[in-house]
C-alpha cells in the first residue's frame, strides 16, 4: 500500500508527501503557534502567532526539501536515477534507483545535504541581521531565527556518522574506499545508526518520565532513524545477494494462466481452489491481457459468480506491472515491493507471456544463500 501522495515536480523530480507528513506539520505548527513564539514574543494576537507558525513550518519542510533536492541533483549529475523525493514523519528520503557505483560518488551525495541546510541556515542568519537592527528582537527577527537555527541544528544533526543519516553515508563512503566492501562498510555504518538511534530513545524515555514532554519527540525520532538504518541494510543486503541474477534466473517458465471467456466460478474452482495461488494472469493465445486476483474476486457478489467473466473482474496490465527476462532480479523485487504484489507475470516479445515470478520465490533463494554463506 503506497502512503504517498505525489504533489509536484521540480528539476523532474518526482516530490510526494507521506500521511505522516500532515500529522506532523499540524503539530509543529501548533507548537510554534501555541508555544514557542507566544513563549518569546507576547502580547501578540492570536493571528499573529498563527500566521508566524504556519509560516515557519511551512519554511522548514521547504528547507528540509532542497536538503534532498540536493542529495537528488548531485546523484543525477554522477549519473545515477532517483526515483522519487519523499517527506516523512521527520524529514525527507531521496530514493535512489540503486546504491552509488563508488565511494567517491557516495561521498559528493551524502555531503551535499548538509551543506544545503548549512547554506540556507547562514542565509537565513544574513536576512535577519537586519531586522535585529532596525527593529530590534521582533516576533519577525525570531521567525529567522528559529529558521537558522533549525537549519543548522539539520547540518549538524544529519553529520552523525550514523546510516542512514548523511553522516552514516559519509562513513560507509570511508570504510567502503579503505576496506573495498560495500556490504560490510553498510552493516558497520548502521550499526553506528542503530547505536544513535538507542541512546535517542533512551534520552526521550528519561526526559518523558522526568515530565518534559518534549521526550517523546526524541523516542519517535529515535524509532524512525532505527527502522530507517535497518531498512537501509536489508535493501544492501538483498542487492549483493541478488547481484547478477536475471528474471530468466528465478521465474517459472510453466505459467498457470486464465481464459478471458471464463466464469469467476470456474476460475475459482479450477485454479484458485485447486493450485492455491493468489492470482493468476490472464491471456489469449499466450498474450498477456491482465491478472485476476482475490481481491478483485471479493468485490463480486457470490450469486454473479456463474455470469460474470474473467475479463470482466480482471486488473488490466501496466507497464510498471510487466517484468522482462532479462531484468535484474533486484528491480524485479523492488517492482513487486512498489505495487504490493506477490506474483508478477514476466512477458517477452510480443506481450507474449514467457513466465511468472513470485517474491517466495526470490526469499526462498535468499535463504539458501544466506545459510551456505554465498
């Protein structure tokens, strides 16, 4: 399930926001608005203070995605693809098409985002001085203020040499360039990730429990850089075990498939009931058309069963759906992982269906690999 909503392009990147990024900025707007500028600036309307808020948070996730847009930009210029910028619960993601083909490269990518908010944190310092002047300490000089200080904080912050954080990439950039091993330069840089993301929780827990409650901002952080580094080290993990392997490799050539003429009744009696698969794709004259699933099934009434054709229910095929032979096995997992399905139909020349590949399939190998230590 994709909890992303795309709302942008810039530079051809493709900008999405997670559900959790409107759960956050609410909150964050709501603090400033409620407590920190009413806190340093009283005696202010209320509009104020909300306009002031909205304004600085909306300021900060625009800093927080020119730090990724410049993670993006770097990577394209060393020539690699980013498929999407994504903003989360606490910051943003560039997702890469793949790993950095060197050390070198995954240095110039991983500095360029605290160099970014480094940047607009000394702009933002030059935009108030004079204002600080003029006017004095204003309720406007602590709206940049607050913004300086936050980018520098994100510089700071981002430099721990933790993964998956700029720091921790930094640090897999140097191990990897001295050691020669993209794996074990991962798993010692997000151990480093883990470590930093424990002693955060533990500080949210001591400082929530002694009745600050700003604590627990320090625990969700905290979670989110664990799982983040342990995410990070599994897509690692998966590519070096999947490395060199095609589609052709791993798919199964005999492809249980599906008449368009047939009923939803006889597909579930013939093939779903009897081999136990999900769904099944469906063709005419071996050219793929579309794939019938549960959950289309689930969504016609039992008693239209013997009347309603496959053809009917069925998913039609996108090109994001279709593997090919000869794709690497790792884009293939990553396509499954995007459209949220086990099984993909692998299609040769002429929309001609060669084969199927299912995700059990690719774990299965990874198993094996994993226990003979290949």
């Amino acid at each position: 399930m994709n909890r992303n909503i795309k709302v942008i392009t810039v530079s051809g990147f493709p900008i999405s926001l997670n559900y959790t990024w409107f759960v956050i900025f609410g909150l964050l707007t709501w603090n400033l608005a409620a407590g920190y500028f009413p806190l340093a600036y009283p005696h202010r309307s209320l509009g104020v203070y909300w306009l002031i808020g909205t304004l600085a948070s909306m300021t900060l996730f625009l800093s927080v995605l020119l730090h990724e847009l410049s993670h993006s930009l770097i990577a394209r210029r060393n020539g690699m693809e980013i498929k999407e910028i994504s903003l989360y619960f606490f910051g943003g993601v560039a997702r890469f098409s793949g790993e950095p083909p060197d050390p070198r490269t995954e240095f110039r990518v991983a500095m360029a985002g605290p160099l970014s908010s480094l940047s607009l944190g000394i702009l933002f310092l030059l935009l108030s001085m004079p204002l600080e002047v003029v006017w004095g300490d204003t309720i406007f000089f602590g709206f940049f203020r607050y913004l300086y200080t936050i980018n520098f904080v994100l510089a700071i912050f981002n430099l721990f040499p933790g993964f998956p954080l700029d720091g921790g990439r930094i640090l897999r950039a140097y191990l990897w360039a001295q050691r020669g091993d993209q794996g074990r330069a991962t798993y010692l840089a997000t151990l480093m990730g883990k470590m930093f993301a424990l002693s955060l929780i533990l500080m949210g827990i001591y400082l929530t429990v002694a009745g600050n409650l700003a604590g627990l901002w320090w625990i969700f952080i905290g979670l989110f850089l664990r799982q983040a580094a342990e995410s990070s080290y599994q897509q690692v993990f998966l590519r070096e075990k999947l490395s060199g392997l095609q589609v052709r490799d791993l798919m199964t050539s005999e492809v249980i498939t599906l008449e368009p003429s047939s009923t939803i009744e006889s597909a579930v009696n013939n093939f779903f009931l009897r081999y136990h698969h999900r769904s099944f794709p469906v063709t005419e004259n071996r050219r793929l058309l579309g794939i019938l699933s549960l959950k289309e099934i689930k969504g016609i009434p039992r008693e239209d069963w013997p009347v309603r054709r496959v053809e009917e229910a069925m998913e039609r095929v996108t090109k994001e759906m279709i593997l090919h032979p000869d794709m690497q096995a790792v884009d293939a997992l990553r396509v499954m992982i995007v459209e949220g399905k086990g099984r993909l139909p692998v299609v040769g020349h002429g929309d001609t269906i060669v084969g199927i590949l299912t995700r059990r399939d690719m774990m299965d190998l990874l198993k094996i690999k994993t226990d003979l230590a290949t």
